[in-house]
C-alpha cells in the first residue's frame, strides 16, 4: 500500500531531514543537506512505494530538489579518474585539477568561466562542448555515476575502463535527465595538463577546403586539442581555421598538420592567436542570440558550402564551427532576427536533399531530436 | 512437432520459402548452442537440454520484421543468431515457450562505404574476416580484430560488445558504431543514422549494443573506418615482476604512446609464448618441457597430465618462471610519429626495469594471433575442459585484481593469464584455465565452482564481470550481484523495446 505525504513527511522529519509541503499541501518537497541523506530518502521513497521526481511538474507530488549538498572530491592520480558531488561547480573541480597537474579538458568558455554552474547541471543538460576533439565529450568520459532514481533506489554503476554487461545504464541515466534519475556523485576521466598550446592559422579562399581540412585532420588521426573556424565579417572576406595542439611530449605535430591542412587548399597565415583570443572570440559567437546549427557529415561537406552560399545572398550571416569528431562536424550560424523564422524553413528544404547527411538544430528551442525523445518518452512511461 | 508448431512453420514458410527455414534435427542439434564451454561439456557428454524448435535465414529487414510480428503474435521466443562464436551462452535457448533462431547470415551485405566520412554501413550477418579483406583491399580498416575474426559478425560483435586485440588504438566495437538499423522486438524499426552523435540528446547506439538480442535485432550498422596503416613498428621487453610490466603499460597509455596492440603476459603465459625459442628449449627439464608442449604439440597424454594435476602445475610453474612478456605494436601513417611512439615506449619500458626481447616475440604474436582459440578442443578430447574469463578495472586495482582471482582459482584449474585492452584509465585481464572432466557430473560440479568463486571476487573487488564477451547465461547472476536493485533498469529497456518479451527470453531482463 501506498504511504501518503503525511507519513513520509513525518518518517523524514524524524530522520533530521529538511522537508516541506505546498501551499495546496497537494505535494511535499525534501531537500537533502548531506549526501547520507540520500540514501535514508531512498529508503523512504522506496518503502512508500511512491515516485521521486527530480522536477517540479503537475504530475509528480513529491519532488527532490536540487541543493548544495557535501562537496565530496577524490583525484585517483593512478587511473586518471576524478569523483565529485555534483553539487561541486565546473570551475571548483577544473582549478583543484589544475593544481594537480590535471584538467577536465574542455575549452569551451561557457562551461569553465560559469562560476555557478554545477557538475549536477554539466550531467543534466547532457553538455556537449566545443573545442574538444582530443579530450571528448561527457558521454565518452563518464565513468562512474552515483544516485538516486525515482523509485527510491540508489543506483551505483562500477568504475571499469570499458565492460560488455549489456545496455549501458550510465547512457539510460543520462538520456532520460531528471525524469528518472538524480546524480549526485561522478567519476570521469580527466587529463594531464599540457604545457602549452600551440595554434596555427590558416585561411582559404573557399570555406569548403577549410571543411576539408578538419575532415582530413579528423580521419587520419592527426592529434590536435582542438580546431576553431568561422567566417569573417559576414563571410566577405576569407574564412580562417585555427587549429590548436597540445605541446607536451617531445614530438612536434606542427609539420603534420601544416602539411595535412595545405593538402587540402589551405594556407598557414601570419595572423596571432592565443588560446585566449580563441575563447574570447568564441564566447563572443555564443553570445549571439540567434542560432542555427547545421550538422553534416564529412561526405556533405559540398553540401553544406551550398547551402551555407544560398543563405548568405539572401541573409547577414555569420558563423562558426562548433564541435567536431571522427566523421561529422557542427557549424553554427548566427543570424539576424528578422532572418531567423525564414531560414529555418529554407535549411528545412536544403537539408532534405541531403537525408541523413546534414541535419539542423534549431539552437533557440534547444530541443532534442525528434526519435530519441520519442523514445525517451517510452522508457519513462515504462518506468512508471 | 505439435500442432501450434506445424501451424506456426507453414505461416513462416509463406514469409520466407521453405529453403530458409529449417526444423532438420541436425540443424537444431547445431544450433542448440553457441560455444560456451559448459555447453561444450554437455554436448561432448551427449546431453542435449536446449533445443531450438525451428531455425529461420530471413534475408532482409522486411523479413525480420515479419518474423518479429509473427513471434508477438504466436508466442514465440525469437533467438538472433550470427556465427555463434559467443562463449556465454547469449544463443542457448532456455525458454518456456518455443524457441526459433533467427540467424542473420543472409544478410551480409556491404550496404555503402563513405570514404570521405570514413563510414561503413554493413549487415549484421556480415562475418569478420571477409569484411577486413575486402576493406583492406581498398586501403581501409576497420580495426576490429577478436581472435574468433574467423567465425564471428558484425552483428555478434555488437550485441556482445566485442573487443578486437587492437583496441587501444581503434577502441571496442562500441566505440567504432555511428549508427544503428534495429528492429525492436515490437516489430518497430528504429534506424539511428538520422542523428549524429554529437547531438544534443546523446547516443541511443549504446542502448542497443550490448543487449544480446533482448531489445531488438540488429539489422545492419553504421561503423567508423580507419585507414590502412602505412607503417608498423615491432618491440618486445621482458619485465621481472607483473606488477613492473604493469606500471609500464599504464604509463604508456597516459603518455600517449601506448601502441596499436599492447599485451603483457603473466609468467606462465611467457614461457608458453616463448616455448619457440631454442635457448629454452636446450637443458629444460621435465617441468619445462610440459609446459613448452603446451605451445607446440599437445598430445593427448600431455594433456590429460595437465589437467589432472592443475594446482601441482600451477605451483611447480613459478620455478620455471622466467618473467613477463610485453609485445607491442606501433602503426600508423606517419613513420615518423610511428617510430618517435616505439621510442618512448621503449624509454617507459625500460624504466620500470623491461629488457629488450628484440622484435621476434611481436612478430611471431602477430603471425599466429587467431590461432590460440583453435587449440581448445584438444583439451576437450583429452578429457578435460578450458575456458577463458576477460575482466576489467581501474589502474589502482589491477594488480589486486589479478592475484585475488588467482588465488581462488588455482587450486582447480591449471591457470595462466595476459594483460590486453589497455586504456589510460585501466585495463582487461585475460585468464584462461583448464581442468578435468572426467564425467558429466563433476566437471559440471569443477567447471560452476570455478566460475562462481572467480566472479564472486571479481564482485568483491568492484572491477566488470566481463570486459568484452558479455553476459549471456553464464554470467547473469553475478550480473544481478554486480548491480543489485539496478537489475531493474534493465527491465525497464525491456518492457520499452520487447513489452511481450519474445527476444531472448532468460537473458538480462526476460523471464524464461
């Protein structure tokens, strides 16, 4: 039988854990100041035989909320691995990394530059960033998640290099966010800092060779951290590539990515950049307000030269490349307001042409894709 | 064949003509395993407990999708078969219901190759060996290489999550998947090659890969491609202690330089590796001379010794040890990053105390690096059994790992082990061991104990029960241990893909 938010009120009460009805008294909101908390929650929730929910919504009525509990962070130096309370900021693990030597190995502005935000919203948003290629991204660096899920239990997965024990159940989690499953504790794989970062520029006539050589970079497995394009001014003067590589370790890769980027109709220019600039001029593309993401595939790089000609004879545009990895790539456009509405319906018919191959985000929804919510949807309708 | 089944093979009959379909005895006595060794042992002592009631070669995704309707529709657990190399028992039927294999080699086809992308799109009936050949012969590689290349799919590598010997430079097969045509077992058909998997959203691939044919059948994939390396570098050290062979391969991971195949051996397994060398050979006594046949011809009374005595072996090997072999492998398409790889490998190695053992160890693995699967049923004439058990954990673990799991076995079976899958944050151990069975009922008894003991510490210990050949129903239970209340996600997936559960029922989630 099921327990009422009285009982479980009373039960929490009792246990020195913070609860607290609505004005309705239709739903109860617990709040765990402790990690051990957690667990007492857990085995509460699971005896009621009641649903956690991780989010205020109309159909749930008690709902966990999201607050600072134990900052709890374990560097294991030996597997490269760090543990943190998702509760710890982004910039409180990278700068206590930073100190040991290690890093997180992400550049992208926003996430390291936001004091505030939390590795609980880094795992919830399911954040993806740019300027990444060598160190990855959250999916291929997870490998420990900690927490509790709807029905009360607390989920704990091993911390292994890789296993073949089905599904993976981190990858569930994590796609279905807030709906089924509270993180409050992860391990990921971090990196060892480099000593410094070099980066070369390069310009082409043709933004499509700039595609190309990022492609060719990709595919033949050149090691660089990280690669920068956008178009300059509205795309009227030649497009430029920065390519950043770690330096730390006495082989140079200079040579091999000079000469992989010319082969593709490039050429090195004289213009300096730090890494400084390149997040700055970065943080300044995503800033902007109005975005649009196309996501092609190498194969589509003609394509998306195409496409991105068509809309620039009839809009002010301006863009970026986002993110990368060994057989796609992301470029973001950013566009004017009076534009936006009417592209979307022409990236639409443009994309078609190219089925699978390109496919748009519209940035402002931030929507998931239309299958996997979908299916998304399913899995949680299981669960309940 | 009762009636509901005679009904139920004319329906399929009509869906796929007689010539695909199949209730011949032989063929359900073939396909009443894959080659996990406890099966093994019970064919070999003629016991025959789970027979398939009907075998289907549908030859394409309409097809499957047929079958699976029909199977919703009459009750039928539906068993996807590829080349049933697995050694777990993921193809055994063990339902309460009748049981028809679906085996997908017909559907082998190379769909597309994107050289620009580097994707290839292939049928999951695919088998390995052809693939590669045919990739090759374009300059191309997939990358994947399992010992069982020769007898095993696509489709096989991805519901086991599968590991190929150069998986520190290409990754597992879930690392090479771009996209996957599944169709579940609603009969719905979900192909994930409209969303690239830097999306925002995340990758659906991994829901799939892995589930031994419980949620769907895999119809055909999306997979990365590599190019051919140009150049190839060979080394090999030999280490005094585990351990220092070990730190090596970790520091050589982090640093970068790790290698296309990076292997260490534990003391036995060098000297059997190393049988080959003449300077051994010269003076070995009887001890040595056992062992060193292991690598060359294992006669049937050799063997029957071997197994009689597996813990007097064990014990008496230690006195013969002559350290531990590392054999690496370096390529790629840049010589000169290839050779600046193997020199700092070498300057690791030698740090943590590795002799040089020249490039021969390296080349001779390379040389006979399908072969050692094929030994196996030697054992098994001579009576006894072997099986192997592939684990995983973080750096800070291994070594405790090894030697725990060592000591809970040795005293039943005749023990030797490698260290292969290295990545920067830990590594896979690779045990195989060998006993008696001399009747049906004590080697059941010997091979179940064995089992039970070693995973049971595996668990203890926190590292993966498996590391690349997966569950099936060898390992479910310590599955459930591993995981605990979790157990029930998995059945969550199921009841999202299979509300009926007609796919492989008693594997993960299903019931029988």
């Amino acid at each position: 039988m099921h327990s009422t938010l009285d009982e479980i009120f009373e039960l929490l009460k009792k246990d020195g854990i913070q609860s607290q009805f609505s004005s309705k008294q239709d739903r109860l909101y617990i709040c765990a100041s402790k990690d051990s908390d957690i667990i007492r929650i857990g085995d509460i929730i699971a005896k009621s035989r009641q649903r956690l929910s991780f989010v205020d919504s109309a159909n749930s009525n008690i709902i966990f909320e999201n607050r600072p509990l134990e900052h709890f962070k374990r560097l294991n130096r030996e597997s490269m691995l760090f543990t943190a309370s998702t509760s710890l900021s982004i910039a409180e693990g990278e700068s206590l990394l930073n100190s040991e030597g290690y890093t997180i190995g992400y550049y992208f502005p926003p996430i390291l530059d936001n004091k505030d935000m939390t590795f609980y919203e880094w795992l919830s948003n399911y954040h993806i960033p740019a300027l990444n290629y060598f160190s990855g991204d959250l999916s291929t660096n997870i490998r420990n998640l900690s927490g509790i899920l709807s029905n009360g239990n607390i989920y704990t997965s091993i911390s292994a290099p890789r296993m073949a024990t089905g599904s993976d159940i981190n990858r569930l989690l994590l796609l279905t966010g807030q709906n089924l499953f509270y993180p409050t504790l992860v391990t990921f794989k971090i990196n060892r800092m480099k000593q410094d970062i070099n980066i070369l520029s390069f310009s082409a006539q043709k933004i499509r060779y700039l595609f190309s050589a990022i492609a060719s970079l990709a595919t033949k497995g050149v090691r660089i951290d990280f690669a920068s394009l956008y178009t300059r001014e509205d795309g009227t003067y030649e497009p430029v590539l920065e390519i950043g590589y770690g330096v730390d370790q006495q082989y140079d890769f200079k040579n091999w990515i000079i000469r992989t980027v010319s082969n593709e109709g490039a050429n090195l220019i004289n213009t300096i950049s730090d890494y400084h600039q390149i997040r700055e001029r970065l943080y300044n593309f995503v800033q902007q307000p109005n975005q649009i993401e196309l996501i092609a595939k190498f194969r589509a790089i003609g394509g998306l030269e195409e496409i991105l000609k068509l809309l620039s004879q009839n809009f002010k545009l301006n863009g970026y490349l986002y993110r990368f990895e060994k057989t796609a790539f992301s470029f973001r456009l950013i566009l004017p307001e009076s534009a936006y509405e009417k592209t979307k319906d022409t990236l639409l018919v443009e994309c078609k042409r190219y089925r699978g191959d390109i496919k748009f985000i519209d940035c402002k929804q931030h929507t998931r894709d239309e299958i996997p919510l979908s299916i998304y949807s399913r899995i949680i309708h299981s669960c309940c | 064949m009762d009636r509901d089944l005679i009904k139920i093979k004319e329906i399929f009959v009509k869906l796929l003509g007689k010539r695909w379909i199949s209730d011949n005895n032989r063929d359900l006595t073939f396909y009443n395993r894959d080659l996990w060794p406890r099966e093994v042992i019970s064919s070999k002592f003629g016991v025959w407990q789970h027979k398939p009631n009907l075998i289907l070669w549908p030859g394409t995704i309409d097809e499957v999708v047929e079958t699976v309707k029909i199977a919703n529709q009459n009750h039928i657990n539906l068993i996807p078969f590829g080349a049933g190399s697995g050694v777990c028992g993921a193809t055994v039927p063990s339902s309460s219901i009748p049981s028809v294999i679906i085996d997908l080699k017909r559907m082998n086809r190379i769909v597309n190759v994107d050289y620009q992308s580097l994707i290839l799109d292939v049928e999951s009936g695919t088998l390995g060996y052809p693939l590669e050949v045919q990739l090759n012969n374009k300059g191309f590689t997939l990358g994947h290489f399992p010992s069982s290349i020769y007898c095993s799919s696509v489709g096989g590598w991805l519901a086991a999550r599968s590991a190929g010997q150069e998986s520190s430079r290409y990754g597992k097969i879930e690392d090479m998947v771009v996209s996957l045509k599944v169709v579940t077992g609603s009969g719905e058909v979900i192909d994930t090659s409209n969303i690239i998997s830097s999306e925002i959203g995340g990758d659906l691939n991994q829901l799939f890969v892995g589930s031994e044919g419980t949620l769907g059948i895999i119809c055909s994939a999306e997979l990365r491609l590599n190019y051919l390396p140009k150049f190839k570098t060979y080394s090999s050290y030999i280490f005094k202690r585990i351990d220092d062979g070990l730190m090596a391969i970790r520091d050589m991971m982090q640093e970068g330089v790790g290698g296309t195949v990076i292997r260490l051996y534990d003391e036995l397994d060098t000297y059997i590796a190393l049988g080959h060398r003449k300077e051994q050979q010269k003076n070995q006594g009887m001890i040595q001379k056992y062992l060193s046949d292991l690598n060359g011809d294992l006669s049937e009374i050799f063997l029957k010794r071997v197994i009689s005595f597996p813990q007097i072996l064990n014990t008496m090997s230690q006195f013969v040890a002559q350290g531990c072999l590392m054999v690496l492998i370096h390529s790629g398409n840049e010589n000169e990053y290839v050779k600046f790889c193997q020199i700092k490998s070498r300057q690791i190695a030698e740090k943590y105390g590795g002799e040089d053992a020249g490039e021969a160890p390296a080349l001779r693995w390379e040389k006979h690096r399908y072969s050692i699967s094929y030994k196996q049923p030697k054992i098994f004439y001579a009576g006894g059994f072997v099986d192997t058990m592939e684990i995983a954990t973080t750096w800070d673990k291994i070594s405790d790992l090894y030697y725990e799991v060592k000591k809970v076995i040795q005293d039943r079976a005749f023990l030797m082990a490698h260290f292969s899958h290295a990545y920067e944050d830990g590594c896979s151990i690779y045990f195989t061991f060998a006993s008696r069975a001399a009747n049906y009922n004590d080697a059941i008894k010997n091979y179940d104990f064995i089992w039970k003991n070693a995973l049971d510490a595996v668990v203890r210990m926190g590292a993966t029960i498996s590391h690349h050949h997966g569950v099936g129903l060898s390992k479910i239970e310590h599955l459930k241990k591993q995981i605990g209340n979790n157990y029930e996600l998995f059945k969550i997936l199921k009841r999202t893909f299979d509300p009926n559960n007609i796919m492989n029922r008693g594997k993960f989630s299903g019931e029988r």
